[in-house]
C-alpha cells in the first residue's frame, strides 16, 4: 500500500503499530527513548491514507489533502508532479526521499505507457 507521498505503509512502523499492539508498545518506548517523552502505543492508530480522517497519522498532511481534492491515489499521478510539496518532502531526504523516490518510479512507469 503506498501512501500519497509515497511512503510504503506496509513497511512503516506507525503503520504495523496500529496493527499490532506488541509492536505499538515497542514503538512508544523506543519514541520516548528519543525525546518523546509523553508517547504511549495509543498515537499508532494510522490505518494509510485512505483510511478514515481520524484513523492517519496526521489529519493536516497537506499532500493527503491535495490528493483527496483531485481524487487520485497518490501524488505520482497528479498532472502537477513534482510539485513544490513533493519536492520540499523530498529534500527532508531519509525515507522521505526513498517515498519520493517511489513515486517518481511509478510517475515514469505510468507515463511510458503513455
């Protein structure tokens, strides 16, 4: 399942964390361990971008909202890609980059078809 942006939800930890209470526990240590101090396995609820409003991981992605206004599945196939959104995204690099990345793969793979 790919994200709007990109990302690969099946590999995403906040992802299987919503699947899989062990692995919500797990992910809540480990984000404590590293500044987050108030994070409890109940924040891991993301079910992918097409799930319910209140059941992503952030109800203001800008790119989720984008793609929901143009009605498609993810940004690869907006007429406007790459936009300045993705781009930006992008340059965060990190699995940011690998889903943009992701995306311009299946942008070209569409269009050589085309």
């Amino acid at each position: 399942m790919t994200a709007c942006c990109g990302m690969d939800c099946s590999n995403c930890p906040i992802f299987m964390a919503a699947q899989d209470h062990d692995k919500a526990l797990a992910l809540a240590a480990s984000w404590r361990e590293n500044g987050y101090g108030d994070a409890v396995p109940e924040w891991f609820r993301c079910q992918g971008c097409r799930g319910p409003d209140e059941l992503v991981w952030s109800e203001d992605c800008v790119m989720r909202s984008c793609c929901k206004e143009k009605a498609v599945e993810n940004c690869s196939i907006c007429a406007e890609f790459p936009c300045r959104r993705i781009l930006s995204f992008e340059s965060e690099g990190g699995h940011h980059g690998d889903a943009v990345a992701r995306l311009r793969e299946m942008h070209d793979k569409r269009n050589e078809h085309v």
